[in-house]
C-alpha cells in the first residue's frame, strides 16, 4: 500500500490519478491527517500499514512565506519531520519533494545534487530545512528536487499565463530567471519508476524538464502554443522584462536548472523535453474540454 499525503495539492492528485491508472494500491490523505501532529499520522499509520510513504504536502505560497516563514516552516521542515520519524518507526522508505529554490541562482551550469544551497526566499530556506531534517532522521528516502512545476490541478504558471492572455491585451514576463519547466505528469512517472523499481539507492536526485529557458520564454511558447490550440483567442503582447521591472516580494533565483544526470543513471529516467510536455499538457486541457 502506498501512502500519498497531500492528496489534494497539484501533484498530490496528479500522482493519485497515475497510481490508479497503473493499477497500483494506494490511500491518500491531506489536511485531515495534519502532518503537524506525530500522533494523527501514526493513528492513520496504523491503519493504513503503508509500504511506501510519498510526501506531496508542504507550503507553496512563495511570496506569502515571506511574512508568514514560521508557518512555512511547521509545514515545510516540522511536518516533514514528524513524517520521516514516522517512516523510521515503520521502516518504510520515504519519497518527498524539493525545489530548485534551495540555489541561490548564482551558477551558470546546471546543478548537481551537491552543490552548494544557499536559499535566497523563505519559501526555500524552509525547503532546505526540511530536506536537512529528513537527511538526519531517515537515510531510506528519496529527496526529488524539482522546477516550476505545472499540471492539471491547482494553480500554476502555464494556467495563469493562458488566463492573463485571454484578458489582456499585453503581459510582461521575467526574462533574468532561468531554469526549467517541468509537468507533473513527468514528476509522478518517476514516482511510479522509484516505486516499481525498488532499488535501495536512496539520497536526493533532481528533476525537471530536460532544455532550460527563462520565464519569458516559458511563457513565449504557451502563448504560441495556446494560439494554435484555441487555448488563446486573442492576441497578447509578450513582452520581456527584467525582475527589477517586476517585483516579488520573494527574490527568486536568476539561475536554477537542475542537472538530470544522477536519475538518469540511477534509474533510467528520461525526462521529455520541456516543449514537448507543454504541448502534451496543452493537448490534454483540450482533451478535457471536449469531454465536459
Ligand atoms: N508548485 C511548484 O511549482 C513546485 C512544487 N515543488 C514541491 O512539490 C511538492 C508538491 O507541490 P504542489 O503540489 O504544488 O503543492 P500544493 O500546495 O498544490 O499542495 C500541497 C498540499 O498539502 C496540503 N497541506 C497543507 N497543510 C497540510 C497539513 N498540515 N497536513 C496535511 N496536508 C497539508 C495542502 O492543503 P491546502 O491547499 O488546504 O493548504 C495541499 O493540498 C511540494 O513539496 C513543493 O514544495 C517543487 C518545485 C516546484
Ligand atoms: C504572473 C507573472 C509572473 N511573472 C514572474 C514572477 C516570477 O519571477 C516568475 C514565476 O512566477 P510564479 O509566481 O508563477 O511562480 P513561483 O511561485 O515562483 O513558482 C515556484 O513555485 C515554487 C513552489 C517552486 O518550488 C518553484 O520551483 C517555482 O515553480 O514569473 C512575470 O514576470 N509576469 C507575470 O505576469
């Protein structure tokens, strides 16, 4: 049995939706067993008897962390602690998520598992606490950093780009932060992977969209992408902008594509390029349109 806590979220349902099409048993939970609270996991635990524990829940808001870091942090380092303790006390391996936001974004090259963290926003020095504490309590998890994650569920770039382009007539996008784009879809494939291959080769991997590009051109490519497919039905100007000339009240890192080199070789895991998950993804909003 597999447990996804944070059922609910972007991945969270995501991962539900490809555990059920693989065939693969599972119970999800998310706010109702409050991963603040040692003893409402272990009572559900107890019932649940998982094989596999996947963390999909944290805090998310990154500008909002800013002036609310404590409550990021009970989720993002507290609750994750209370989880691995958990695993340990069950001897159950443990896959939780990170993100590119641990970097400061002073590379110039793709990043490697171990290179330096030095978190410039709240929402990533919570992240980093809480990967350091799952370290220290649990040797038998996987750690998946991962980048500007999108899908199906829940609020994410892609959906608010296709938003803001059907309702304005021009939107400027960061054209200074570069990394990688990454669909859910291709984050819970590797999830199944882990899962199905069992291998003990437990420590933290990255992944995200194979290529790199800047927000702007992120966000270049939905627009012509969403034109072509109706997504878009009308014109917007894109325009590039530089983050001074778009403040956050988060500083988010100018350089953060993750290096695939490691779960590549580890488990053979080939992520798409980007461009080409942003078309699956936009194929299947249409999909989704024709069926409702
Ligand atoms: N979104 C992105 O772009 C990226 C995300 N990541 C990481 O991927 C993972 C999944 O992110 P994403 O799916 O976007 O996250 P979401 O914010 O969509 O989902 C998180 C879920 O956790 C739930 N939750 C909040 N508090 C608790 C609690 N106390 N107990 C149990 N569940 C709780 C949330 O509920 P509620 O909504 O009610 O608060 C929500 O359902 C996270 O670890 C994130 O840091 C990494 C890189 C990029
Ligand atoms: C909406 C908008 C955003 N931007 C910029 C702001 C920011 O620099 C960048 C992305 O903005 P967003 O707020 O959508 O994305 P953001 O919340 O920064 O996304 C991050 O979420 C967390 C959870 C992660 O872990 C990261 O990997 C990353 O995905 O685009 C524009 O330039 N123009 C716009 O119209």
């Amino acid at each position: 049995m597999i447990w996804v806590i944070g059922n609910k979220g972007m991945l969270g349902r995501e991962l539900s939706d490809h555990l059920s099409e693989a065939g693969l048993s599972f119970i999800g939970t998310d706010r109702e067993v409050d991963i603040l609270s040692s003893a409402a996991l272990e009572e559900r635990a107890a019932e649940i008897h998982p094989a596999w524990i996947v963390n999909c829940s944290a805090y998310t808001a990154v500008d909002k962390a800013e002036e609310e870091e404590e409550a990021a942090r009970s989720l993002n380092r507290d609750g994750v602690a209370h989880i691995a303790k958990l695993a340990i006390s069950r001897k159950v391996p443990l896959i939780h998520i990170s993100t590119d936001y641990v970097f400061d974004g002073s590379s110039n090259t793709p990043l490697h598992e171990d290179a330096p963290c030095a978190p410039q926003t709240a929402y990533g020095r919570t992240k980093l606490a809480g990967e350091q504490e799952l370290r220290t309590i649990w040797p038998n998890h996987f750690i998946i950093r991962t980048a500007w994650l999108y899908g199906r569920y829940g609020k994410n770039f892609v959906d608010t780009m296709l938003s803001l382009m059907n309702s304005r007539k021009e939107i400027t996008v960061v054209n200074d932060q570069t990394g990688s784009p990454t669909w859910t879809r291709v984050l819970t494939g590797l999830i199944l992977t882990i899962i199905k291959q069992d291998k003990a080769c437990y420590g933290t991997y990255h992944l995200s969209g194979e290529g790199s590009c800047t927000w702007y051109q992120f966000a270049r490519e939905i627009y012509r992408m969403g034109r072509e497919r109706t997504l878009v039905s009308s014109d917007c100007a894109v325009t590039p902008c530089s983050s001074e000339q778009f403040p956050t009240a988060a500083k988010r890192p100018a350089y953060s594509l993750l290096s695939k080199e490691k779960i590549m070789h580890a488990f053979a895991y080939q992520p798409p390029q980007w461009q080409d998950s942003l078309a699956s993804y936009l194929d299947s909003l249409l999909e989704q349109g024709a069926k409702q």
